[in-house]
C-alpha cells in the first residue's frame, strides 16, 4: 500500500516520507517543502482542496525537470484533484514523473 498523508497546513516533508502520496486538505496556501534531492526519493502531491499549492525545494540547487528549470524554483498549482508526482533522478533534480492539471513555476 502507498501512504497517504493528509495535510491541512504548511509541511516540511521528510525523507521517510518518501513514496507517500501527499493530500493538500489546507482551506488556505499550503507549502510543501521537498528535502535536499537523493537519487530515488519520490512523492506525489494531490491538490485536493483546490486551494494554492506550493512545492519548495530545500536545496537552492534543486531543480524541478519538466516544471520549472532554474535552481530554486518553486512549482505551483491551485485547481482542486490535480497532483504531481516528483522523484529525485539524482543529487540535484528531480524529474516530473506524472502530473494532471497546470503546474506552474513558481518563482
């Protein structure tokens, strides 16, 4: 089974979150904070709310393939049952594995 975290505010996601299907609850913007990039690391955010959903990455170095392409660069979306899953493809970027609905950058 895959799990499934339900987040109603801003959260900080851990490396043993990896794998998790993250669900945006927040009535609010809610920023979700990737970790550093390690090669395998892999979550998927579901807007469920439809409110502002922002992903950071830790690392100024960090980039978002497919979404984004400066180091830094945050990746938005604000439409409600749209997701974007990220895996880590090595120390810096992380790769767009599967996304529905407009994902934007952010910065």
């Amino acid at each position: 089974t895959v799990p499934i975290l339900t987040k109603d505010a801003n959260y900080l996601v851990t490396a043993a979150d990896t794998g998790a299907i993250i669900k945006n609850t927040a009535l609010v913007s809610a920023t979700f904070t990737l970790p550093g990039a390690v090669a395998g690391y892999n979550y998927c955010i579901y807007n469920y709310a439809g409110t502002d959903v922002i992903i950071e990455f830790t690392d100024a170095n960090d980039v978002a393939l497919n979404e984004v392409n400066s180091p830094g660069d945050s990746v938005t979306n604000t439409t409600a049952y749209d997701s974007i899953c990220l895996t880590a493809i090595d120390a810096t970027n992380w790769g767009t594995i599967s996304s529905v609905g407009t994902w934007a950058d952010g910065n």
